[in-house]
C-alpha cells in the first residue's frame, strides 16, 4: 500500500498555495483516481501519515472529505477502505458534467481570444507528444488542462471549480480506460473537433464535438465494468 503514496511534493501546481491538510487531501486523492489504491483496498491512517511524515490529523481530515465525495468508505469498527466505482455515479456525474461543459464551449466560441487558443492548441499538441510515449498520466493531465483552460478561456473558472468536485469518479474511470477502451488519438481528433469549433466561432459545432467527446464514456463503461467487476459496485 504505501509503495502507491508520493511523498508530498511542494511543487505540484494543486499544492503551493495550501496547508498540510490540503497537501494530504491532494496526494491521497491522486492516488485513488489513478488506481495506485485499488477500489475495494483498506487503507491505514497510521500508515499514510507514516509515509507521509505528517501527524494523523491532517489524514484523518482528508479521509472524512474524500469519503465525502464518494472515494472512501469509513465503516466503524472495520476501518476505511477505497470505494468501489458505482456506474450509475459515473452516469450522473458524466450528465451534468456535460451540461456545464457544452455551455462553457458555446461562450468559448464567442468570446475566445486568440492568446487563448493558442495556449489550447499546444495542450493538443502535448497531448499528442504524451501518447506517443505512452505516457498515459502525462497525457490526462494534459486532458484537464485542455478542459480547464476551456473554461478558463470562455471566463468560467467558477464552473470548472465545480466540475472539479463532481468528476472524480469519472477520473478514476478514465484511468482504468486507458490505453485500450478508448484509443488515445481519438480522444485528441475530439479535443481538436471542440477546438475547430471554438476557433470558428461556432456554438453549434462547438457544441456537438463536446457531446460527442463527452459521451465516450458511456461506450467504455460496460465493457470496463464486465473486465474489471472487482473494481465496481454495481
């Protein structure tokens, strides 16, 4: 278990500006989207403060915020294990994520400066570098910083924060999905279909690319639900 923790690292762009507590919050969380915690694993506050090296405050506050948004389960007595994937979670999530992600491409497309689109054109760009090096971390990273700087571009910062705290499950899907359910250059021929939009100042078409891109998670659910079963819930 402890070899899936980091320690913490001061420079992770999620962590310069925050306390322990928030560090810890930040480093565990990374840890269960990525599938280093298995779904379904315990895990030991003792532990994680140990291979941390922070008191178990800071831990224990982190455990009761991620069972909060649904990646931890603290059973009393028993201990606290990481929550298994539930579909009709990610089905929710994936639906109102979409609703808030098709409005910031429609006000993307009007109001994109050109500044703006280039910082998104070389996100695609690295994104393409990242999955010929089969850099599949590397390459969702780069994935929600085309989506945040989506938002950032159409002035919505304040909906991105909210989608932050609604896709976690959604996360941990993509991780398991990669590389084989869904093919990285699809994913990238989507991210460039939104952009084409976007830079043509088309609502429309801006629109139907991020439906259609956003909607690939419902195909690659089932069949990571039937390979994985171990990982779900439901």
């Amino acid at each position: 278990m402890l070899s899936a923790l980091a320690t913490l690292d001061e420079d992770h762009p999620r962590n310069r500006r925050v306390t322990v507590s928030g560090r810890v919050l930040d480093t565990l969380r990374d840890a269960i989207i990525q599938l280093r915690f298995s779904p379904g694993n315990p895990l030991s506050e003792a532990d994680v403060a140990r291979q941390l090296g922070v008191s178990r405050q800071p831990v224990r506050e982190a455990f009761i915020k991620l069972a909060e948004a649904g990646l931890l389960e603290i059973r009393p007595q028993r201990g606290t294990f990481v929550r298994k994937i539930s579909r009709r979670e990610v089905a929710n999530a994936r639906f109102i994520r979409e609703a808030i992600e098709v409005a910031i491409a429609r006000k993307a497309a009007a109001e994109a400066t050109g500044d703006r689109l280039s910082d998104l054109d070389a996100l695609i760009e690295g994104q393409r570098r990242a999955a010929g090096d089969g850099d599949h971390a590397g390459f969702l990273r780069l994935d929600e910083a085309f989506h945040q700087g989506l938002a950032d571009a159409a002035g919505c910062e304040d909906a991105w924060r909210v989608l932050e705290g609604l896709k976690a499950q959604m996360d941990r899907v993509r991780y398991l999905s990669l590389p084989d359910a869904t093919p990285l250059h699809v994913l990238i021929e989507q991210h460039a279909a939104i952009l084409d939009g976007v830079r043509a100042r088309d609502p429309d078409r801006a629109e139907a690319a991020m439906k259609r891109h956003l909607s690939e998670i419902l195909f690659s659910l089932p069949r990571l639900a039937e390979a994985h079963p171990a990982f779900f819930l439901d």
